[in-house]
C-alpha cells in the first residue's frame, strides 16, 4: 500500500484540451465579429493550420488575425499545399509497449533511439515506461526530432533535448513549484477513525500521522468511542491552485472519552522536531501501545494456568489484533530488527530488540516493508509489514508479543517509559510558537460551529 501517493496524472493532454477548448472559443468568437462570407474563408484557412502545427504555435496567429482585413484573408486562404506534418506527437504507452516501439509509432528510428539514450546517462530514465504514461515528441522545422519531454509524476517531468551545436541530446529534470498552505480539517467520530478521517477529507497517510502522534496516550484499537472528535491543523501542497500532497500536521487535538489531548509540531534550537502537548511535555515515548492503528482485539494475553483434569496448559502469550490483509503494522520502538522471515507457526514474522531489555514480536504478516530485513534499524512508527494469515492462523491478523527481560508480559498493561519534555530554556519560545498555532485550531472549530448552525 502507498497511501500517500497520489496516482500519476498526466497533466501534458489535460493542457491541450484547454488549449483546444481555447482555440474553439476563439473562433466562436471570430465568427460572431466578422458575419460575411469571407470569414468563411478565414475559417477553413484555421481550420487546415489547426491541423498543420501543433495546437501551441496556432495560437498565436489566431488572436493576430483578427485585426487582419478581409482582402489578406481570401488570398490566404488559396495558398495551394498544406504540410500535414505533425510538429508535435503525445503517444500514450500501452501495455507491454518499450521506448523502442513507440519511436517506431513516432516515426522514428532505432539508431537515433540509441544514440539519444547514449549521448546522457540519466537518459536511461525514459526506458522506465508505465502504462498511460505521455511521451511528447516535438521536431523542428526541418522534421528532425528536438526534444522528448514526460511526465513522471504529479509534479516532475523529464526532457531530452537537443544541444544547440550537435547531434547529442541533453537530460533534464524539472519539478513543478508547489505552494504550501495551512488546512484545517475536523471531525467527529461514529464508528472507526478511519472511517471519519475519510468522511473529513483527510488522506489516509494524514490519518496515519494523526494516529502516531496521539498513539502513545490513546490507543486506537480499544479507546476509541461515538462522540469522540478531532481536528488538524496541517500543510496542504498546491500546484496552480489544485492540491497535489499534503506536508505535515502542525497541531492536532483529538478528544478521547472527554479527555482533550493537544499535539504541536515544533523544532527545537537544535534543530530536532517532535510533538508536545500544549504544556511542552512530550508526546513521544519509547513504545506505542498498539501497533496497528485501525484494528480491533479479538484476542487477549493470558499466562494460562495447567487444566486440573487435561493437564494441559492453554496460555496465549501475546495480543491479537484482527484488521484486513495489507493493513500497515508499526514497530512499536525504535531498534534493531534481529529477525524478518518464516518462523513456524508464526509465519511471516519480526522480530525487534529495544536496547537491552525490551523486544518485540510481530507474527502472522503477509508481508514485510521495504528494507525491513535482519539487521536493519527501525524508527518507532515505522510500517514494517503488514497484516496477513501467515503460518498457524485463521483468519487477517498481527499476533503481537512483548518481551522484557526475556518474559512475556502484556503489552497493554505494560507500564510505558515516558521521553523528555522540552527544555526549560527553550519553554518562552514553545510558548510563542505553539500558541498561535493552538488558537488557529479554536477559531477554526468555532467557525464550523457557526457553519453547522446555519
Ligand atoms: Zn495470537
């Protein structure tokens, strides 16, 4: 899952349309100043260079033409051969289509093919085709190709163009200037958060920041209840007014059972970022208590005892939270990761030391994260897999273990170690900087009230 990807948009055909939409206006327009026959000649003249050049370059004479006399325009519009050379080709990639075929849909051979892919080491770039994919073909006025551009993503393109003095092509990346802006979004919750952080507008990745910042006070899976609320405070990236990403929550607060918990963003002098309650203590300890935000617990930790008459012992050394396949599972701490694989009855399974005390286990996975192997380190809060029915299991599920000094003990009665607040030096600066911040979050809710109301 990538939830914070925004699917590729390709942006280069939704221009054209505006330009040709825009050209269409145009003529409307023309065709309403000049009533006679010979704008009947100027119309077919258009017509016939629409299809000549590309959509770009007839722009231009078009908006000049209408200070031209009727005379110019009939004897134009007798000029004899039209090119139909098409000085600008947009080919979409198909399935299972390479650079080399489209070059060839281009008209264009394989020679010059190799030769631009040689003449820049970064050109390498546009073999990487995805399906729906654009590739802009444009050629100069002697019909030789002088530039392929694409774009890559929602915000980057990549060019080859022609140097000025050779035959080499030049590789070139440009990323599209994002603005960013505060967003406020609020809402209240009737069933799963989820569920009402979609309901809210909030893209999912937001959600999931949300969950990490409060995930050491409210646990997700069991505290949650109807009447419980939240409200975000968070940067909203912009491309020619559409939004395009979003950036960081900046304050948040979510009210849990009537318990109204406060999160703000802030760097210290230091340069370290972290999230503190409004009084400066901070919000982030050494173990989150669940470490799937949107599951529910369908099974708890019991040491069990021996069956007086069986004989046997039935203990389940761990917690189990029930959540739909390919939910993320967080590691709970930072640490070392000291096992990523197969282990009998478990499954696909991780397993974490914290410092010399402290390991997690996470069974059942479908599947592990990227660069989630043994060995690596891992942050607290960051996905390490997810969820699956690996191994001995019945159904989608994270079979969680906590081990501290080598025991078992239940995670959700474990006594959670707290981090460091903010330094007294620095509590007049958090002052400064967080209370604006929080006051934009009560006029924010207060305008919604009035909202509401209406
Ligand atoms: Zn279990």
């Amino acid at each position: 899952m990538t939830p914070k990807n925004t699917p590729t948009q390709q942006m280069y055909p939704k221009r054209h349309l505006l330009a040709a939409s825009g050209i269409a206006a145009l003529l409307c327009l023309t065709l309403l100043v000049y009533p006679s026959r010979e704008v009947e000649a100027k119309k077919t003249f258009i017509n016939i260079e629409l299809e000549a050049q590309s959509l770009e370059e007839v722009t231009e004479p078009l908006t000049n033409s209408e200070s031209v006399d009727a005379q110019t325009l009939s004897t134009t519009a007798n000029k004899p051969e039209i090119d139909s050379f098409e000085y600008k080709k947009d080919l979409t990639v198909k399935n299972g289509e390479t650079l080399s075929v489209l070059f060839e849909r281009a008209g264009l051979g394989n020679s010059l093919l190799h030769s631009m892919l040689s003449s820049d080491k970064e050109a390498k770039r546009f073999t990487q085709l995805k399906v729906g994919q654009t590739l802009s073909f444009e050629f100069d006025e002697n019909k030789e190709l002088k530039s392929l551009s694409s774009q890559i993503s929602t915000l980057e393109s990549i060019h080859l163009e022609k140097k000025a003095d050779s035959e080499n092509f030049a590789f070139r990346k440009t990323v599209a200037q994002t603005q960013t802006h505060e967003k406020y979004a609020q809402g209240n919750i009737e069933g799963a958060l989820f569920a009402a952080t979609k309901k809210a507008g909030v893209p999912y990745g937001l959600a999931l920041d949300m969950a990490n910042i409060f995930g050491y006070d409210i646990d997700f899976a069991q505290d949650i209840r109807k009447g419980d609320k939240f409200e975000i405070l968070y940067e909203e990236k912009t491309l020619d007014g559409k939004a395009v990403g979003t950036g960081n929550i900046l304050t948040a607060r979510f009210t849990n059972r009537g318990k109204i918990y406060t999160a703000v963003r802030y760097t210290d002098k230091n340069g370290n970022t972290s999230y503190y309650s409004a009084d400066g203590s901070s919000l982030r300890k050494a173990f989150i208590r669940t470490p799937v935000d949107f599951a529910r617990i369908s099974s708890r930790f019991s040491n069990g005892r021996k069956h007086p008459i069986l004989n046997k012992i039935r203990a389940h050394k761990g917690v189990d939270y029930a959540a739909p396949r390919g939910t993320p599972i967080k590691a709970a701490g930072d640490g070392r990761v000291t096992l990523a694989g197969r282990k009998g009855g478990y499954g696909n399974t991780v397993v974490i030391k914290h410092g010399q005390r402290y390991q997690t286990l996470y069974a059942h996975m479908n599947g592990f994260a990227k660069g989630i192997r043994s060995g690596s380190n891992v942050k607290q809060g960051q996905i390490i897999g997810y969820i699956g029915t690996t191994g001995l299991s019945t159904g989608p599920h994270l079979h969680y273990e906590f081990q501290v000094n080598g025991v078992h003990v239940d995670p959700l009665s474990q006594k959670l170690p707290i981090s460091d607040p903010i330094h007294a030096s620095e509590k007049q600066r958090f002052a400064q900087y967080s209370q604006p911040l929080i006051a934009k979050l009560d006029s924010n809710s207060s305008t919604q009230v009035a909202l509401n109301k209406q």
